[in-house]
C-alpha cells in the first residue's frame, strides 16, 4: 500500500478500508473508501498540496460540517466530513455509482435535446435550492454532474467557498484556480478577485448546456450554436442569459431560469 493510502486509512480511522483509487478531477486524487461494519462507500477527495499547506483543516471540516447541515436536496451530494491525510488536506462525500456527465460526454457524444433539457431542469432545481441558502456552487462543471440511475445528481456545491474561507492569508482568488476549469469561471472572476455570487453559476450553468449539445464549451472559435445544432427558441434564450457577458444580463440565481415558461 502506498504511503499516500496509508495516512489516508489513518486519518479515516479503524471503520474505513481504502478501497482503490479512481480517475482525478484536475489537480485534486480521489479514492474510494469503504466502511467496513455497515458497508456503505465513501468518496475522498484530496486537495492539491500546494492549497493543502495553506488550508485550516479543522476549521475546514467545520464549514463542511455547516454546509451538510444547511442543504437539503435529493438532487445533491453533500459533504460528509474533512480531515488531513499527511500533508494533504481531503474531504469526503458518499460514494454513488454511476458516471459524470464529463466521461459521458467523451463516451457517448453531445446529449439529445431532450435529454440536455432534463438534466438542466435537475441542475437548476439543485442550484436553486443552495443560491435560496445563500451559497454558491462555485465550481461547476461536467465533473460536478452525476448521471446515476436514471437521477442527477450535483456534487461539490460549496467547497470552493468553504475552501477560501480556510485558508490562511488573503490570497484572491486561490481555490477557484486550484479547483475550477478555466471555461466554467464567469470572465468577471478570471483574475480571482470578484464576490462570490449566484451569477457566476448561471455562467457555468450556460457552458455546461452549451458543452451538453455540442460536446465542448463555447470559445471564441466557436460557430454559433444555431449552425451546428437545432434548438428551441426559449433554450437558446435561457442560454444567451447565461452566457451574457455582463454579470447584470444573466440570470440573478437558478430560480429566476426555472421560474421561466419550460416545454412540457
């Protein structure tokens, strides 16, 4: 067993066996853990070192422990606690079986229409309840996103903000750049200075609908949408809301997008 598994058993204590470790989200290793008694899996996601050393573990597991407590949704995979594993700091949630929607993707291609409409309905309503909650999700991406048995299910709403709150010194903009994907961040949070808030989310929210129709996140480069996929009018509206380059054209939270006239 590597030494890296073996601090991580001993942070997990004597009730945990680690299991194996599986595909990494960036920077961040993720292993699977399973509780030997009752035989539930655990998730544990370790931060990246360098953010590690600068992390608060006990106040950070704190924070999760807070955020547990405040979100209450069947469309969301909360944080079950937080720990240090040697020199690197990890937090964990259960384990669900199934795929994101980053390795669907790869797999499978874009999503068909309507599809990509049930999984944004689902995300929006998880969203919703955490910007009602005064969070914000802050790192969504296709990673963030699990396709499990018919359900999706949104993972990590949260930890980028209890993440900044942890760490020691005022670094802008340091766990958004350590743990978010360049093409999810709004452009008005790029150089990591700007308040969290609910718009930011609406962004990523547009680039993961976008990336569900056409396989990729938009770019520059991109051909509009309209040229290499049909949509409906009021989707292609709610998605130029999102994607706005003024942060006062989007959508203030994923309540106002869900509170708009949906197809039935």
């Amino acid at each position: 067993m590597s030494e890296l598994r073996t601090a991580l058993e001993g942070a997990l204590g004597p009730l945990y066996r680690v299991e194996r470790e599986v595909r990494p989200v960036g920077d961040c290793r993720l292993f699977v853990a399973l509780e030997l008694q009752s035989g539930p899996e655990l998730l544990v996601k370790l931060l990246p070192a360098h953010l590690s050393l600068a992390l608060d573990a006990a106040r950070f597991e704190r924070e999760l422990l807070l955020l547990a407590s405040t979100l209450d949704h069947p469309g969301l995979v909360l944080p079950r606690s937080a720990g240090r594993a040697g020199s690197l700091v990890y937090h964990t949630r259960r384990f669900v079986e199934g795929t994101t929607l980053r390795a669907h993707l790869a797999r499978h291609g874009p999503l068909p229409l309507r599809q990509t409409v049930e999984t944004l309905r689902d995300v929006l309503g998880a969203l919703a309840h955490v910007h009602a909650r005064g969070i914000v999700h802050g790192d969504l991406k296709p990673e963030s996103v699990l396709l499990a048995a018919g359900r999706v299910l949104v993972v990590d709403a949260g930890i980028v903000g209890a993440v900044t709150r942890c760490l020691s010194g005022d670094v802008p903009g340091a766990a958004s750049a350590a743990l978010c994907a360049a093409p999810y961040i709004a452009p008005e949070c790029l150089d990591g200075r700007a308040a969290a808030e609910p718009r930011h989310d609406m962004f990523a929210v547009g680039v993961l609908v976008h990336e569900m129709l056409t396989g990729r996140p938009p770019d520059a480069r991109s051909e509009p949408l309209e040229e290499s996929r049909s949509v409906p009018p009021w989707l292609a509206e709610l998605l130029g809301r999102c994607l706005a380059a003024a942060p006062r054209e989007r959508w203030p939270d994923a309540t106002a997008a869900l509170d708009r006239p949906w197809p039935p």
